[in-house]
C-alpha cells in the first residue's frame, strides 16, 4: 500500500488557540489542510476563497492522494477555466468535522 502522506500536496495550518464548539466545549491543536492554485498578486487583490458544503475536502482541481478521483471543481478551476488559475490565486480548505476533515 502507498504511503498516503507522501502522496497528499496538501499545505496545512494549525489554529493557534482551541476551536470553542456550539456546544461549550473546545477543540485544540486544530490543524486545517488546504490547498492552493495560482499565484498571490504583490497587490494581493486576486484572492478566492472557495467554500463548500458538500465534498468536504481540498482537492479542488487536484487528484484525491487516496481515491485517485479528480478534483471536484477540476472543470471549473484551471487555466483558461471559469475560475481562471492564470488570473486568481485559489484557496480551498478541508471543513472542519466533514466526513473529509
């Protein structure tokens, strides 16, 4: 079997304070996998940030590192696509508690 971390490009972030929860209780040391398409403009006015309900992961126009499925927006993020990664610097974070996260 492949070695899964080897295979996810995935950045991470980790939350520096406790994730505090509807319910009173607190998560710590929440790490949030992302990643990003395109390049940051110096004026870095050519952020989006792409929020999803449904697929749960990151993996917008890349291939899944376990499934080997192509990303769920691979038709409409890319160059030359809709969501135009030659022009936009694309930002799709894992949802926390998703069947993904």
């Amino acid at each position: 079997m492949a070695d899964t971390a080897a295979l996810d490009t995935s950045q991470r972030v980790t939350l520096p304070d406790p994730l505090p929860l509807d319910s009173g209780q607190a998560l710590d040391r929440v790490e949030i996998a992302y990643e990003t398409y395109g390049a940051l403009n110096a004026e870095r006015s050519n952020a989006i940030l792409l929020c999803h309900a449904l697929t749960g992961d990151q993996f917008v126009a890349s291939p899944h590192p376990i499934t080997g499925k192509p990303g769920w927006w691979v038709r409409m993020v890319g160059p030359g696509k809709p969501i135009d990664t030659d022009r936009h610097f694309v930002i799709c974070a894992n949802v926390v508690g998703s069947c993904m996260g």
